[in-house]
C-alpha cells in the first residue's frame, strides 16, 4: 500500500496545498512532501491527526476496495422543476449537484421567459448557449449571448438570465457552489 499516495490523494481531494496540511497539522511543508513521496512514516499520532485534518477515518482510508466513483449520470435521475409564470424549465443534469462543488444545469426559458434572480455571492458561473439568445444581466451591465456562445462571471452582483429570442433559449449552465 501506498501510504503517501493516498495521503497526497486525500490532501488535493481536499483542496490543500503541502503548505496548508503542514499548518492544520504543526507539521513543515517538507515533511508533508516527504510523506507523500513515501521517504518518511508519521508516528500513529501524527498519522491519525493528518486523516483528522483530512477528513478520513482510518478504516476508510486502509479499505482496500477501491469505491468506483458515478461519471455518467442517465435521464431517469435527472430531475427538473417548471415555472409557468416566469416561463423557464430547469433540469437538474446530476443527482444531489447542491452538494457537490460545481451544480450543471440545463435551462429552458420560453419566450419572454427569464429566470429568477439571484443575490451577489461568492459563486461562479458558467454557461453555453444551445440555441436561442439571452441576456445575462450582471449588477447594472447588460450581456448578449447566442447559441454557439459561452458565459463565464464571478456572481459577486445580483444577476439574472432572459430570454432574449423570439421562441424558446437553452443553456447549459454550471454554477460553483458558494459555501466552498
């Protein structure tokens, strides 16, 4: 078993760097580079503090199984929520998205449709335009995007997305969960 592999594997899964680890746990960014390199072993009470930091039991991190990871997500587990009154339809492309670190989208918006509104955040914000046309309003700046074309914006304004076509616009949006 590769102790440093699964250690390093764990740290990036977690979104830290050497350095970072080597804070959270009082241990030199050398030394966590060391481990992961497998040139040095932590004592167990170094070793359980850095499963602890990282999130990881040590039962689950000695389980050999690997867990195979979901990739592709089928049309039964999608699912999708219509607004008759703003006149959008949005389909949720993988199951439980709000938990995970990015939330893939697909929207339909019908003519003279618009989605909701959202408040400033600390989220990002991609998009591509499968047909149709719309506006991306973002604070007090008003975008154009048509089919063939991408968005990408910092959510740190109100925004909102229109429809701007005479019939109906779809986009794939990916939206970074904020809490993150």
């Amino acid at each position: 078993m590769e102790i440093g592999k699964k250690i390093k594997n764990l740290r990036l899964k977690k979104g830290l760097t050497q350095e970072e680890l080597g804070e959270r746990t009082d241990l030199s960014k050398g030394y966590i580079s060391q481990l992961e390199r497998d040139l040095s072993s932590p004592s167990i009470e170094t070793f359980f503090h850095i499963l602890e930091v990282l999130g990881c039991s040590p039962k689950d991190f000695f389980d050999e199984v690997e867990r195979e990871q979901k990739v592709v997500y089928g049309e039964e587990e999608q699912t999708e929520y219509k607004d008759e009154e703003k006149g959008y339809q949005i389909q949720w492309l993988v199951p439980e998205s709000n938990e995970k670190e990015m939330e893939p989208v697909k929207i339909v918006l019908q003519k003279n449709g618009e989605f909701k509104r959202f408040e400033p955040s600390l989220a990002e914000t991609f998009g591509y335009v499968l047909c149709g046309r719309v506006i991306v309003q973002l604070g007090s700046r008003t975008y154009f995007a048509k089919a063939g074309e991408a968005i990408y914006f910092h959510s740190s304004d109100e925004h909102q997305i229109i429809n701007d076509f005479d019939g109906p616009s779809e986009l794939i949006l990916t939206v970074t969960n904020s809490y993150l």
